[in-house]
C-alpha cells in the first residue's frame, strides 16, 4: 500500500505523504518506471494476496496465484536494483534502498516453495493422453499459432536487447529515435530490462517452444504461469514509463507511433498469457502418460 500511496502522490492524486521517504530514502521513486511499478504493486499484487488469502481460508490450492506471484515479483526486482546501480539515481543511493534485497529473495523462497508443491491437474485417461500427444505440430494449429509467436518473441528481445548495447545497424538507431527512445533513458530501467530479457527470456522462450513439440513436458504447466507473471510486470512498467509525463519528453515514445509501439509492446506480454492459459486449458499434451486404462487424477509431476 505504500507503493500505490507512492504512485497517487507522484500523479498528483494526494501530496504530502511521501517526501521525507523520498529525501532521505529511495529518491528512484520519483521515476516514471517506478511509478507504474507501484501502481502494479498496489493493485495487481493486492489483489493476488487478497485471492491467495481466500484461497488459504477456503482449503483450496493458490499455487498457480502463487507462481504468477513469484514471477512479477522476481521480475520487478531484478530489473528495479540494477537499474538503480547503474542508472542515474546511483550516485544517491540511501540504505533504505538496500531493503529491496530481502524483498527480491523472499520470492526465491517461496516460488521453491511452490514448485515442490504437489500440482493439481484434471481427471484424464491414458487414452485421451495418448491421442493428444500423438497429433504432430501441424495438426495443433493453436499451437502453431503459439509457436510463431513464441519465434516473433524471440526475435524482438534479440532486437531491442542489441538496441540498448548500442548495435551499430541503422535500423537499431532508426527504432530506438523513432519509436522507442525510452530505451536511451539514463534511468538504466530499459536497459536493464532488455538485457533481461535477453539472457533471460530468450532461452526460456526457446524452452517453451520445445515444450510445444515434445509431448509429455509437464514442467509447461508451471514455468508458463511463472513467466507470464514476470513479462506482464515488467511490459507493463515499460510501456507506463515510455508514455508518463515524468519521462523526460525527448525519452518519451513519439505521439505519431504510439500506436506501434504499444502494439509491438502489447503483443510481447501478451504471448506468455496466452501460452500459460493454452497449458491450463488443455494439459492434456503436456502432462505424462500412465497405463493404459488408468486415470491421471491430480498427481504430483516433477
């Protein structure tokens, strides 16, 4: 709640509030990328905590809550303390910035946590397994679909992670001047994240696309609601920062290519909740096969 009093204060909402902290403790937050962070903070991590607890009270499972989470809150801090080291703000760095440190391990912990848990998936027969895990790549056309995207995905954090290493090809300069200057900003949030998703992202990307041709990698089901969490946190923040008033104005996305780069942007995070909602729609493919005859009735598949 501190996050989204934060983020109120700074679009002006409230006042009065968060100055001294601001001061005397973590001044990047004045950021427009922390900005979005704390409205995302405020709301959406609220609202998991707050369905996390019902769960909890009600005897259910949260475990997929809890690994979409986990993935939003390495993510943001992943690209929140780097980002500060290296940015602008590190020339005044206050201790309280170092309590982001148990913040950022505390999820390690609990995503461990969660993906030891036993996974909860639908009563399915040998049989059903079987026929689905036969059909080829072509005969999946959402799949396909995915694959592709997967493949576009891939090819853009290729692009914009040599865009902020400073790629020499006119159409790196051309992209980063004329759609996409956020990624220049001193700040270091862009950079930090493009290279994120660059070492990062890019293989779990290639991972996922294997997962999409070899039958029975149950690991899908998890690492998918993992990923999707952390790539909707931090495109969020990007695409926020890239358009928010407290983004320099020769940093800001050009008003003429707003709509590009939102989609471009858009269509990035889109593809990893796309891909965790087809794993928990249809498991079937991804789950392992058992005896024929007998049933896969909420087991625990490592």
């Amino acid at each position: 709640m501190m996050s989204l009093t934060n983020a109120l204060e700074q679009d002006g909402f409230i006042s009065g509030y968060m100055g001294f902290y601001l001061k005397m403790g973590e001044p990047h937050l004045s950021s427009a990328y922390a900005v979005m962070m704390c409205y995302w903070e405020g709301v959406v991590h609220v609202v998991l905590f707050l369905f996390m607890i019902h769960s909890m009270f009600k005897g259910k499972s949260y475990r997929s809550l809890g690994l979409l989470w986990t993935g939003s809150s390495i993510a943001h801090q992943i690209v929140l303390i780097p980002g500060v080291v290296i940015g602008k703000h590190g020339s005044n760095i206050h201790w309280a910035f170092w309590r982001n440190v148990p913040f950022f391990l505390l999820p390690f912990w609990v995503a461990s946590g969660l993906f030891k848990r036993t996974r909860q998936v639908p009563i399915l027969t040998a049989d059903k397994i079987s026929a689905e895990q036969r059909r080829g790549l072509l005969s999946r056309p959402i799949d396909l679909l995915l694959s592709l995207l997967l493949l576009a995905a891939m090819a853009f954090s290729i692009f914009r992670g040599f865009v902020v290493l400073d790629c020499p090809f006119d159409v790196c300069f051309t992209y980063t001047y004329q759609y996409e200057p956020y990624l220049k900003d001193p700040v270091g949030f862009p950079r930090v994240m493009m290279l994120v998703y660059l070492f990062y992202a890019l293989p779990l990307l290639t991972v996922f696309l294997y997962g999409l041709t070899m039958p029975g990698c149950s690991w899908m089901l998890d690492w998918s609601l993992f990923f999707a969490g952390a790539v909707a946190q931090t495109q969020w923040c990007h695409m926020g920062a890239s358009l928010h008033s407290r983004t320099p104005f020769t940093y800001r996305a050009p008003a003429d290519k707003w709509w590009p780069v939102i989609t471009l942007n858009v269509l990035f995070a889109a593809v990893p909740a796309l891909l965790a909602l087809r794993c928990h729609i249809s498991p079937a493919y991804f789950m392992k096969s058992v005896p024929k005859g007998q049933a896969n009735s909420e087991k625990k598949t490592n």
